[in-house]
C-alpha cells in the first residue's frame, strides 16, 4: 500500500482569488505543467486535482503532454506525469430552483475521454466552458447523474463558507433540498471548518471528507490536503479511499487551523469588527456589510453531539511560506536539504532542522507540526494570523 498526499487547485486561467484580472509572468503562470512540477518535485504531492479540467486549453495542454511522452495515461484513470498523478476535474456553480443561493461543487473524471465528454455536455449548459467556477444551467440532481454516467467523483466544495456553498449559501437546514444524498462521493470542508467542526451536523456522518487546497497560486498547492493508502496514486484507488474499499482510507486530514481561515468569525466586513451572527447593522460603522462567520453558522445546523466513528485525525498545519521568519532564501535551503515540503512538515527532526534554520524557527516548524500554533482568527474576508 502507498501513502499519498493528495490536494487539489485552480489553473484559474488568468484571475485571482477575487475573480480579478491580473497580470500573467512566467515566473506566476499557473499551467497545468508547472503545476505537476511544482506539486511533484517541490511539494511532495503525489496526487493532484485540477479543478479547471473541463476547459478546452488544459485539455490541450494535457494531449501534449501525452503526445510528447512526458506523461502516460493510467489504467486505474488519472494522468501520470513524472512522480505525481493528474486527477481531472472541474468546479462547477449551481443556482437551480431549489437553491437559496449559488454552490460550488467538485466533478472528477477518470479518463480524458469522459472530461472531454463532459465538457461537451456542459457547451449547452455554460455561457463560457473556457474559464474557471462558471455558472452551470441545469438543477444540481441532473449534473449529478451526468458526472455518474461518465463515472465520475461528486463533492460539494468548500461547504461552509458563507458564499457559494451549500451551507453558507445554498441551502435553509440540508443538503437534501438540492442533492441527491446518495450521489454524494464526500463532502470538501474548506478552510474555516474542520472534522469536529463539521461532524456537529449529523447527515455529514455519511461521507468522507476531504481537505484540498484549492490553490490559486503555485506557493498555495498543499495548503490543505489528505494521506491516503492506496495501491496506486490513480483514480479508482482515489474512489476506493473515498469509499473505504479494501482497505483504501484517508488516513489522516491537514488543514490550516479553521480560525486562519477568511471566514471563521462573523465579522463588519468595512471596519472588520467582530459582531454577534445574523447582525444586519454593525454597532461601530453602520455598515450592513455583514460576514456570518462559518463557526456560527454550523453552530445554527447543529444536531450531533457525536463524532462519526472511525474518522482519521485532523492535524493543522501551514504551508511553510505562512510561518513568522521564513522567507524566500530559508524556503529554498529547506528545499535543497530535505528534497520537498511534504518531508520538511512531516519527517525532519528538530535536530535536523536546527541544522539548516535558525533554532527559533525550526521549534516554530515541530510546534506546528504538533499543533501548537498561537492563532489569531480571521473573518469577513481576512485571514486569521499566527501569532509571533
């Protein structure tokens, strides 16, 4: 059996985190090759979802990578390319009749074939198949059946934060008012929640979860991400794990500490004051900005006390670029010394790192990797800190 990490993330194809334009150099330049590099070779990732799969350029870069032999397909589906496999995906925004606001949900393909399929399908039912998270036309329960027909993974994305979510936006109390339960393949948490977080709600109790990134820049890939034992890093192993199947799991999640995350608190979102959930004022600006924050709102849906059995351990974790004292120069001697990130977060020794790095932040690195970090939470669209 293997241990793979696995995380997944936008090429987002010439916009930011805000849906922005921004200027494109090569050094920044999210294509699907520099994604594989930077995932495999610096990260340590052994498996990674691109979520903008259905777009017909990433689709033609793939077919050239594959027609030049830079990488094979795989019999258990995925693209192999060097020591990272390629999981093909898309996320796709739902606003049918039966949702109170817009969602996102993840599709993962199999084949190159099915997500070409499936980007066929969607030509009639998208203003714009070239560009990243666009509006689906259709009810949520009929993209459903189609990602199953072309046996493909369903996960709702991101489901607590308060925009396009199921939680935050799409739906009153359950996620049965859009989906189909039982075409659910597991549900993405995002970075404001957590397993104990989320298990308060007790329909959750039936699926897996998943923390993936959903980068937007190469330095983010691995934000959050799972271990999973699997045979192989392909695409039925991936199912199997997400399913619990002969003895495929995800054996452990990591994920930033929900209070880093932009949503945690309910916030003003013009003076960042913290307010009681459901203000429609703030009492400091009088602003109605108003950014109800993840925790609150699972505490509204929730109706467990009970955590599900045999759920594997939520570990909180950075990428090492956030960490206080940790810049460019120190990011790349770590690099050079214990080959990718991955083996910096989770095997160099205190003794080994106190070698390469300043003994401050080498106990900064165990700290985290121990799960004490200081944090300071974040809400109405700012980033939580950890504290010095």
């Amino acid at each position: 059996m293997l241990n793979s990490y696995f995380a997944d993330l936008h090429i987002h194809i010439g916009r930011d985190m805000d849906n922005k334009p921004v200027k494109i150099t090569a050094s920044n330049k999210l294509t699907l090759t520099n994604i594989l590099k930077e995932a495999g070779r610096r990260k340590g990732i052994e498996m990674v979802g691109v979520i903008d799969s259905q777009a017909p350029a990433v689709q033609q870069e793939m077919m050239q990578l594959l027609e030049k032999g830079k990488a094979r397909l795989l019999t258990g589906g995925g693209i192999r390319f060097e020591n990272v496999t390629l999981i093909m995906g898309a996320e796709i925004e739902i606003y049918d009749d039966n949702c109170q606001g817009p969602l996102h949900v993840l599709c993962y393909f199999p084949t190159l074939e099915s997500i070409q399929k499936f980007t066929t399908w969607l030509k009639c039912r998208m203003t714009n198949i070239h560009l990243s998270s666009q509006r689906y036309y259709g009810t949520a329960k009929e993209l459903q059946s189609k990602v199953k027909e072309l046996d493909g993974l369903f996960i709702p994305a991101h489901v607590f934060t308060p925009f396009k979510s199921v939680y935050g936006k799409g739906v009153k109390q359950s996620l049965t008012e859009v989906f189909d339960p039982d075409l659910i393949d597991a549900i993405e948490l995002g970075l404001s929640s957590d397993t104990e977080m989320a298990d308060q709600i007790k329909e959750l109790h039936l699926y897996t979860y998943v923390t993936n990134s959903d980068s937007h820049s190469l330095a983010k890939i691995g934000r959050e991400y799972q271990q999973i034992m699997m045979k192989e890093a392909s695409f039925k192993e991936l199912s199997f794990a997400l399913h619990e199947i002969n003895g495929r799991k995800i054996i452990a999640n990591f994920g930033m500490n929900p209070k880093l995350g932009k949503y945690y608190t309910t916030v003003c979102q013009s003076c960042f004051t913290a307010v009681p959930f459901r203000t429609t004022q703030c009492p400091t600006c009088q602003s109605k900005k108003i950014i109800n924050g993840v925790y609150d709102r699972i505490n509204e849906l929730k109706n467990s006390n009970n955590k599900k059995n045999g759920r594997p351990p939520y570990y909180y974790q950075v990428p090492l670029e956030y960490l206080p004292g940790l810049g460019p120069k120190t990011f790349e001697k770590l690099l050079q010394t214990f080959g990718t990130e991955m083996n910096v977060l989770h095997h160099a020794s205190f003794e080994q790192l106190q070698k390469v790095v300043p003994m401050k932040l080498a106990k900064t690195i165990i700290d985290m990797r121990n799960g004490k970090q200081q944090v300071e939470a974040g809400g109405g669209g700012k980033y939580g800190r950890i504290k010095k």
